[in-house]
C-alpha cells in the first residue's frame, strides 16, 4: 500500500506515517475496551488524531482509484 500511496512522492514520509500513526493506534486508548493505554481526553487531541488518519485514508483511496 505504502507503494502504491507513494507513487511520485516520497516513499519514506508515507512509510513513516503509516508506522507512526500505527505506533499511536497501538499506544493509546484509541479502542473502547482496551484499559491499559494512554488514554486521549482533550478533543482537539482526537480531532487531530481524527484528521490525520483521515487524511492517510484518502490518500489511499485515492491511489487506489488511480491504478
């Protein structure tokens, strides 16, 4: 995916935000039932969470649509 999402761009930034957006998946209380995560309060916290991974999404989309 990270290939196909980095076409004419640049791989590493795109490889690099897939791994940290999936370290910040894994590290915080992003899922209900998980207890022992950082836990996310402020919304603008979650909003920008939110944003970025939308944004990675429909890049993806995107690229996916093209090929």
């Amino acid at each position: 995916m990270v290939t196909i999402a980095s076409d004419g761009f640049d791989f590493k930034l795109i490889e690099d935000e897939f791994k940290l957006l999936t370290k910040i998946g894994n590290e915080y209380k992003i899922r209900h039932h998980e207890t022992d995560k950082i836990e996310v309060s402020k919304s603008k916290h979650i909003d920008y969470l939110f944003f970025r991974m939308l944004s990675l999404i429909d890049l993806c989309i995107k690229s996916i649509n093209e090929k």
